[in-house]
C-alpha cells in the first residue's frame, strides 16, 4: 500500500499528470473566461444606466426650474447651471453609446477570417442550411471548437474594453462639468 503512495505521489508522475492534456480544466477555463466576459459586458450596462439615470435626474430638475420660472418672463441661467447641464447631456450621450448592442467589427476582426459563428448577430443573417453547414464545420474536429471558442473570446473582449473606454470617457466628461460646476459656484460666492 504505501509503495504504491509512493508512485503516484512521485514527483515525475505529477508532473507528467501535468502536462497532460486535461479536457475538464480546459472546460473550466473557457466557462469562467466566458463568465468573466459577460459579467464585464453586464456591469458596462449597469455603470451606464447609474450614469443615466443620475444625469438625467440633474438634466430634468435644472430644465423643470428653467420652465417654472419661465412663467415669470425673468428666466436666469447662470454659467454654472449651463456647464453642469450640457456636461450631463454630453455624459449620457457617450453613457448611450457605450450601451449599444456590441458586435464584432475592426481590422483586426476583418483581417483574421473569423465569421463570428457563435454571437448571434453574426448568424442570423445567414439560412438555416448556412448555419448548420458552420456548426458542422465547427464540430468536425475538436481543435475547431476550441478555435472558435477562442476567437470568440478575443474579440469579445476587444468590444468590452471599447465599451468600457467609452464608459469612462463619459464619466470623465461628467465629473468635469461637475468640478467646473463648483469651481464657478465657489468663485460667485462671496465668503
């Protein structure tokens, strides 16, 4: 008993068990990059709404004071008020944008002969018969799937990281209209 411990606990028979080819820990693998992926695109949309929701909040309160005064023919819009609310309109364009629904697209998706078989926007345009003569394609040897599989991994993460550029360049707009907001609010007031 302890002799046979002793095999499989040697340390040139672990390291052969690693180097072996492990069809769970690649599953593993792909299921958690695929997870982490959409998890980023999910929390992309969330970071957009909260973005949204917030400007349009600010948008709608300074807009409802500029109508109710407007019944009084004196409307006044002062510089600062102006800067918070074209910031927060600017913020929740590129906060729009960054929702939009992604696709795969740029040289580099062009250049590498990718069909994007497995994002459906890719496929839906193509006849049942078209689809299922891919998928086979896909399916006729393994390596193929795992291809696929990480092709569709790469560019899905180019479009998340464009996404996510998109996202912080709408934030930056807003914390700039904000703190140029302040800025000229503090500078008004006499202390």
């Amino acid at each position: 008993m302890k002799n046979e411990d002793k095999k499989t606990n040697s340390p040139k028979i672990k390291k052969e068990k690693l180097q072996k080819f492990d069809a769970r820990g690649i599953q593993t693998l792909f299921r958690n990059v695929s997870k982490n992926h959409y998890t980023l695109l999910k929390m992309v949309d969330n970071k957009a709404k909260i973005i949204l929701t917030v400007n349009s909040i600010i948008t709608s309160i300074f807009f409802g004071i500029h109508f109710f005064n407007y019944g009084t023919k004196v409307v006044t819009v002062n510089t600062g008020t102006r800067i918070l609310v074209i910031s927060s309109m600017l913020s929740m364009i590129f906060a729009l944008f960054s929702m939009l629904p992604y696709r795969y697209f740029g040289k580099s998706f062009n250049k590498s002969g990718y069909k994007g078989a497995l994002y459906a926007e890719n496929f839906s345009k193509e006849s049942l018969e078209e689809f299922q003569q891919e998928f086979k394609r896909i399916m006729l040897k393994g390596q193929n799937i795992y291809d696929e599989m990480i092709s569709d991994l790469y560019f899905l993460g180019k479009v998340i990281s464009i996404k996510q550029r998109i996202l912080t360049l709408s934030v930056i707009i807003f914390l700039i209209g904000l703190v140029a907001t302040i800025a000229y609010v503090l500078q008004t007031i006499d202390l």
